[in-house]
C-alpha cells in the first residue's frame, strides 16, 4: 500500500513539474515580450498557449549533432545528470498537509527524511557536473568557458545560500523540511522570513543566491549569450539541449520552493488558526492552492527579474559572492545564533 | 533488500576505484572517483548514517570533486599517452602497502562476527544524535580540528599572497 501511494507521488510529482516546465516556457516568452511591449509567441492556439507542444515536437525531430572531437560519453550524459539531480532535490518539498484519504494518513511530499534539507543541497550541488562535463566535453572554447564559469559561480554562491539556511534551522532547530512548515503555523507573521525567525535579510540572501545558482539573469554567466554563443550547451541540438532547458527550469521551481518552505511558511495560508474551517478537503486544497500559488508567484519573479536587469561583469559577481553575500550571511547566522541562545527567537 | 543494496553499490564503488587507477584521461578519472564518493555515501545510507551520507555527497562530490575537476579543465590537461615508469621508491613501497592492507583486512573480516556489534540505538544517524556527541563528548576535539583548519585556511592565503607585497 504505502508503495503504491508512493508511487502515485512520485508519478504526480514528476508529471506536474514537467507540465509546469512548458507552461513557464510560455510563461517566460509571453512576459518577456509584454514587458518589452511586443505580443510573443501568439499563433499556436488561443494566446499561443500550444506553443511548448510545438516546441516539443521541433526539439523531438531536430538532427542529434554530436561534434567530431567529443568526449562521447559525457556529452551524452551530462544533459542526463542536469535533469537527475533537479528532479531528485524536489523529493524533499512538502507541497501540502498531512491528508486522509480512506483512513489512511498520506503526507503530501515524497521523501520525509530527517536531514530532508541536506539532501536537496546534495542534489544540487551535483547538479554542476552536467554544466561541467557539458562544458569540457564539447570539446569548443566557447563551452569550455561557460563550465569554468558555471563551476565557479555555483560553488562560490552554494556558501551564502548554505549560511542562510543555516541561520532558519537554528531558528526552527530541525533539518526536516515538513517539520519547518508545520512550526510556521498560524498567522503570517509566525512565518520564518516575519515574527518566527526575523529572517528577512536571510530571505534576501537566499533569493539572490538562488537567481545565481539556477544561472539565471543577472548571474546567466556561464551561457552569457553576447559572449559565449550559449555557453556550455553551444554545441547540443534537439532533445539534449531540452534537457538543459528542462533542468533550469526545475531547478528555479526548486529553489522557490525551498524558499518557500523555509521561510515563506511552505503551504500554510498564512491565516490565524481560528479563522480556519475543521480539516478536511477545503482546508486542505486550500493549502495546497496556496503553496502552488506562492510558487508562481516566485517563478513570475524569475522572469520578471530576467528581462529587467542587466548581467553581471564577471568580477562583479565574484565580488558581489565573496565581499557581499558572503559576509552578510555569515553576520546574519551570527546575529541569528545570539538571539536563539537568549530564546528571542525560535520555535 | 539491505544486502542487494550493498552488494551493488560495492561492485560499483571496485569499479570506479579501478576505473579512477586505470583510465588515461584525467576527466574520467576524476568523474569516476566523485562516482565513487557518491556510492560510499549510499553505503553509509544502507547502515542507517543518514546525515554523515548527506554530508559525504555535499562536501565531497557536491563540492571537493567539482573543484578538482575546474582544476584539471584549467590546466587543459591531455590524455597520458604513456604509463610512467615506476620507480624504485614504488616497486618497494607498493607491495608493502598491498600487503599491509591486506593483512589489516583479513584480520578485520577473521575476528568480526555479526555479534560483536552493538545494537544501533534510537535516533542513530539523525543530524540530533551526531549534534549531541560532537558538542558535548568530542567538544574539544571538535574545538581543535576547527583551530586547524583555520590554520590552514591562513596559512594558504599567506602563500598565496606572498608575492604581491
């Protein structure tokens, strides 16, 4: 039974992450083109909404290049081992209560694990293998810079976004995702990011650092396209180069919904519990509509962000990762570690 | 269902050792051995170390192999075309080593029987359990590798800077 519940999840999941990919493909060209004041892709069904499907059907027939001078094996894989480890971090999201359905208690996320927070850093941080060996084994220069560049980045923003994380399990004094969640109920402000943990500035350092581990504008450096054609997937073509796409796009779900989970109250609606009906399918799809709306909200974000800032120059981002973030985390961990030692903040 | 998992993860962990000591192009064998650390972290899963698994991927695949690998793509490094030749420092010390090891196995696979290890107790493996030990029985020892990384921490920034005053 509890495999077959399981396995429902993890096929709902996996479907629904992927139905949200094309849709945030459209999302992204219809946004980006009304913020800068053209239509965007406006033919393939009503406001083009089939567009991923056409997509979809192009990337399937496109011609697989594989360049001459190619490391065969790891050109092959490294658009495999981008999609794995995205999918693999968001096992850990809790995206709804603790349900009943037919007497049987189903919490509504896939891996409840003790050390839930560590393994989406762990997923993530193999996540850069496919950027490298993606970048190395093109055998271009133009790639081999973009995974330079990307290894770089990634490793000198996992630090800032790890610290800020830190300073929420000090507060809520538990690593396991839905645990977080459920310490954040009641009204919004017992949310991490307000009165639960005065975690705003943490909230800050964790977005930032987010936008950079998910390589999208203002840190897109390693596929800076003025630059470097594409970056490290110049060389890819048809379904390969999808799989890169797919795997951004997940990973900025993920990293919202880790977000979202830390300090933004996960599903929680973020109303006094009081006011709330007795539990049952309302409450519990409102949570749900909740956390999905909370969701699009940082994935509009994302875009949003996208066509309005500029890139980064590359010692900027250095300097902005190693002089900026880095320092303000650490100072909010510290400011953080204090105020839990005199019990002022925590659950 | 346990011994499953740790009869494959050990044919894979011989595999990519041996792919890490064989293969000629440093890239491989660099993907090979964070392959390797990732499946050491799958049998540290399989014995119910949860957190010291996590940790394993974070810090040794997640971020040691990855620089190791910028390293070796900043150097551009080729494929070696030939084997180097062993000196007689290694023909000596290798067959010691070897045996050493072997012996050191042996007597640990001869005198362990599955009763000679205790019963795990509750909450084994959960980052509450590895706090309390490091913190309260290791705290000084806890206390003194900080100190040493911190140490070594300056001591690489000072030669690295030592040319530019």
């Amino acid at each position: 039974m509890e495999i077959l519940i399981n396995f429902v999840k993890i096929v709902t999941v996996f479907s629904l992450l992927m139905l949200c990919v094309s849709i945030m493909t459209w999302v992204e060209r219809r946004l980006s083109a009304i913020i800068q004041y053209r239509l965007g892709p406006n033919r393939v069904g009503p406001w083009g909404l089939l567009q991923p499907i056409a997509d979809g059907v192009k990337f399937i027939q496109k011609q697989d290049i594989i360049p001459a001078e190619a490391h065969k094996l790891f050109y092959v894989l490294a658009p495999a081992l981008a999609v794995v480890p995205a999918l693999c971090a968001f096992a850990v999201i809790p995206f709804g209560p603790t349900v009943e359905i037919f007497g049987t208690k189903v919490p509504f996320v896939i891996l409840d694990l003790d050390g839930g927070l560590l393994w989406a850093f762990a997923a993530t941080g193999l996540g850069v293998y496919a950027l490298v060996l993606a970048g190395w084994s093109s055998n271009s220069k133009f790639s081999l810079i973009g995974g330079l560049r990307s290894s770089a980045q990634m490793i000198s923003y996992e630090l800032p976004m790890a610290l800020s994380v830190a300073s929420v399990v000090l507060v809520s004094g538990t690593l396991r995702p839905t645990q977080i969640v459920e310490q954040q109920a009641g009204s919004f402000l017992h949310w991490n990011i307000f009165g639960g943990g005065f975690q705003l500035l943490g909230f800050i350092l964790f977005t930032v650092a987010g936008y950079a581990e998910t390589n999208r504008t203002p840190f897109d450096l390693p596929e800076a396209e003025g630059e470097l054609v594409a970056g490290y997937h110049t060389e890819y073509s048809g379904m390969r180069f999808a799989a890169f796409f797919m795997a951004e796009y997940i990973n900025m779900m993920t990293s919202s919904a880790l977000g979202i989970t830390l300090f933004l109250g996960g599903w929680q609606l973020g109303l006094p519990t009081r006011w709330l009906p007795e539990p049952g399918w309302v409450l519990w799809g409102a949570q749900i509509l909740a956390f999905v709306l909370k969701m699009a909200f940082f994935q509009f974000l994302y875009v949003w962000v996208r066509w309005t800032l500029p890139r980064f120059r590359y010692d900027q981002l250095m300097n902005l990762g190693w002089k900026g973030l880095l320092p303000l985390s650490l100072a909010n961990l510290a400011v953080t570690a204090i105020l839990v030692a005199y019990d002022l903040v925590g659950h | 269902m346990e011994l499953i998992a740790f009869f494959v993860l050990a044919l894979l962990l011989v595999a990519s050792a041996l792919v890490v000591i064989t293969n000629r192009n440093p890239v491989t064998c660099a993907v090979a051995l964070a392959f390797n650390l990732v499946a050491i972290a799958g049998v540290y899963m399989v014995l119910d170390a949860q957190f010291i698994g996590l940790l394993q991927v974070i810090v040794y695949a997640g971020a040691i192999m990855v620089l190791i690998l910028f390293v070796i793509m900043l150097l551009n490094l080729r494929e070696e075309e030939k084997p180097h030749p062993a000196g007689t420092f290694q023909r000596v010390l290798a067959p010691a080593a070897s045996l050493l090891f072997a012996v050191v196995i042996g007597r640990a696979l001869f005198l362990s029987a599955p009763s000679s290890f205790p019963e795990k107790a509750d909450g084994f493996g959960t980052a509450a359990s590895i706090g309390n030990e490091l913190f309260m029985r290791f705290y000084y020892p806890f206390e003194a590798i900080s100190l040493l990384l911190v140490v070594a921490m300056i001591g690489a920034v000072l030669l690295a800077k030592r040319d530019v005053s």
